[in-house]
C-alpha cells in the first residue's frame, strides 16, 4: 500500500478517541468526523482523509471511518446499529473501547 493511504494504529486511536469526545458531547456523530477529517485535510495531504470525505458525502460516518480503516468490515456490523440507535452514550463508550482495543494490538 502506497504512503499515506492508510492509518497507522495512533491515529486510529487519535480519530476515534477524538470521535467519541465529540459524540459524547452530543455532536451528531456524521458532523464531528466531517469536522475532523477537515482538520486532517488541511494539516496533511493525506489520500486516506481523501478518501473519507468522499465516502461522507455519499455515504454516511461508518463508511468514512471504514474508508479511513479506522474500523474493520466485522467492527462496522457491530458498530453500524449503535450508531443508528442514537444514543450518544453508547457510541461514545464503544468508539472509546474500540480506540483502547486497537491502542493494545497496535
């Protein structure tokens, strides 16, 4: 895989450390990533963030963060129907393992 085509484990754990911050704080998860790959665009020129943006504006938060490889195809079975029930805690605290469970295998 060339550079910068995908994400090593600390900004992984960054990305959704960072998500669930925001989700906790009762952000729409889909406006928080947006915002944060943003912020990722203009500090680096990343095809990965790319990638993402484009997913998020045909697709919806889990399809960005699969097309950032911050989650894995099996993670997003899980993760799809916690972020469709809405409840902010939930997510926050799930994005939140996930980020501790990938800093460990890292």
């Amino acid at each position: 895989m060339a550079k910068g085509d995908s994400l090593d484990t600390e900004d992984k754990v960054r990305i959704l450390r960072s998500l669930a911050f925001h989700v906790h704080r009762k952000r729409p998860a889909d406006e928080a990533l947006m915002e944060l790959v943003e912020q990722e665009l203009r500090g680096t020129r990343r095809r990965v963030y790319r990638a993402a943006a484009e997913r998020m504006a045909e697709s919806d938060t889990l399809g960005a963060l699969l097309a950032i490889g911050a989650v894995s195809d099996e993670v997003a079975c899980v993760l799809g129907p916690v972020i469709d029930d809405g409840d902010h805690r939930l997510l926050s605290n799930a994005l939140n393992r996930l980020a501790d469970w990938t800093e460990q295998q890292g």
